[in-house]
C-alpha cells in the first residue's frame, strides 16, 4: 500500500467530499476516484457508500480510519531517521522569499509550527524575484515564496494559496481616483512606472506585452523600480503612475495613494510555494505538508488586507486548487 493513497483516504474519510479532498490532495476528482477504488480492491473490502447526495463511510472504512493516522505519522517517523542517517542535507531547510508576497506568511507558519522544526536548520532569505529563480534553479534555496510569473514548465511543483493581480498606484487628484477598477485601456497616454527589468524580468515583460497588446504605442514605460515601495517617489510627483501587485499596498507607508486594481485577466497570477521536482528532501516536504495543513485550517487571507482605493477590493484567499 503507498502511503499516499492512505492520506487520500483519511483526507476523504475526513470530509467526505470528493471535490474538497481532491483539493485538499492537489489532485482532481476522477484521480481520488481512480485510487480509493484500487485502495478497495487491494484490501478487499469497500470503505465508503457513494451516492449523488452523500458519501459514507462503512464499517471497514471506520476501522481504517481508526488506524490510518497512525500509520502514517510511524511511517514519517521512519522517513524522519532515514533521512537523518542518509545525510545531514535532509535537516536543512532553505527558503527564499519576495518580500511582501512572503514575510508575513512566513512568520505566522513559524508561529504555529515552530516546535515542529526544532531539529532542522532554517533559513529564510528575503531576494528579488530574478535571483529567487537563479537560486532556487541552482539548489541553493529547497523553495521559494513568490508570485507565480516566470516559473514555467513541468520542472516546478507549486502549492498556489493566494489569488492576486496588479494594480495602479494613483494619487487622490488623479484623475483614474475615483475609478473602483482600471481597465488597460484606461491607462491610454499615460507613464507607467513599473520594476526593473533587470530585477525581474518576467514581471517587466508581462506588463510591456498586455499594454502594447491593448494601447499599442499609447504609453510610456519607465522600469525604474528596485522595489515597489519606491512608487511613491515617481507617483507624488506626477512622474507617472505605478504599478505592482495589490498585495504592495500592505507595505506602503504613503496614505496619500490609491491602490486600483485592473481589471485585466493577464495580469492575475497566484502567490505560490515553488520548488524544483527534482530536488525534493523530506525536510521539503514536512514543509510543503504542514504549510497546505496552514492554509486550509487558518485564515491566511488576513495577511494580505485589501488595497487602499476607493472601494475596490482585492481578491480574497484562494484555497489551493
């Protein structure tokens, strides 16, 4: 029996709901279906009565339950002393972060989980989101806490956790201020300030295509910011407007902006944990575990309150999918 498809079960017996133990499980219905059924057929027995209003547990699937939890915390204990004994590596735990995308979260999953970790070595390091990629694409760091813009391809695994999207950073006299959200369009002749390329190149990128996409030619760009708490320099000065993710806005000391977010399905992205495929640990992977257990029992969503416009509202915290 793999161990995984013991979690599956216990995650179902749980909730008895195929869609919210799926995504509990990071995996789709008809998959959850296809290993609870060779789950029955290895033991012999059926562990849940399935009907379109309800799914029950039988008798044997009341047992398993019973012992199921068990099962599993021995079988990490076993992994834990392994690993221990296999290399040292498995006790380190190296994570990156984008500063106000990660910090936060951070801290509070360390709160809650602090004892937890005692026996490993963490350490957390604040980067910009090109050497966040560099570092985490060279092994130096086991994951990375960032937006999802740039991390292509099937060589990263992602546990999505927040649903947000760029805004535009005004100040009350302009005259998008009074707009609850921005469209592209509306941005028509106006100077945009946005990161460095250099700093982080996917971001620039995206924000150049989706505006010479829309208003072609009908803009300026300056990328000119190493961090985005920078924006209030350009934009109280009527230099240009910003723009960066809504989530920013936590971390603005100025009052006197508007965050406003656009109304623009390109420019949505997750807050993601990212790590390579290919270099999971276990340290990695209790991680990864306990850090999915956060999201789904905590209110996360209060880590990232709403931008300051006039009353527009950012997306609220996304259950992993």
């Amino acid at each position: 029996m793999e161990i995984s498809r013991l979690e599956e079960f216990v995650c179902l017996a749980t909730t008895l709901n195929y869609h919210a133990a799926a995504n509990q499980c990071y995996i789709n219905q008809s998959t959850l279906s296809k290993h609870i059924r060779s789950l029955e057929t290895e033991l012999g027995c059926q562990l849940f009565i399935r009907n379109k209003r309800e799914v029950k547990l039988t008798p044997f699937g009341e047992s398993l339950l019973e012992n199921a939890n068990d099962v599993i915390e021995s079988y990490d204990q076993c992994i834990d002393g392994i690993s221990k004994l296999k290399d040292s590596s498995n006790l380190n735990l190296s994570i990156g972060y984008h500063f106000l995308a990660g910090q936060t979260v951070l801290n509070k999953f360390f709160k809650t989980y602090r004892d937890s970790f005692d026996e490993y070595r963490v350490e957390l390091y604040c980067l910009t989101g090109e050497v966040l990629r560099q570092r985490l694409d060279s092994g130096a760091l086991n994951a990375v806490i960032d937006m999802d813009i740039g991390y292509h391809g099937d060589a990263y695994s992602r546990l999505p956790f927040y649903r947000d999207q760029y805004g535009i950073y005004v100040s009350p006299d302009h005259r998008l201020a009074n707009l609850d959200t921005v469209k592209i369009e509306d941005l028509r002749g106006e100077t945009i300030i946005s990161p460095a390329e250099k700093l982080n190149r996917p971001h620039e990128n995206l924000i150049e295509q989706v505006l010479e996409k829309r208003i072609p030619g009908d803009f300026k760009i300056h990328d000119v910011l190493s961090d985005p708490l920078e924006i209030p320099l350009y934009a109280e000065n009527g230099i240009g407007i910003g723009m960066a993710p809504c989530h920013v806005s936590r971390g603005m000391a100025k009052e006197s902006l508007i965050c406003i977010p656009i109304d623009e399905p390109l420019l949505r992205f997750n807050i993601s944990v990212i790590w390579r495929r290919d270099a999971e640990t276990h340290a990695l992977h209790k991680f990864i575990r306990m850090f999915s257990a956060m999201i789904h029992e905590q209110n996360v969503d209060e880590l990232y309150p709403s931008p300051r416009s006039t009353g527009a509202s950012m997306p609220n915290f996304m259950p992993a999918q």
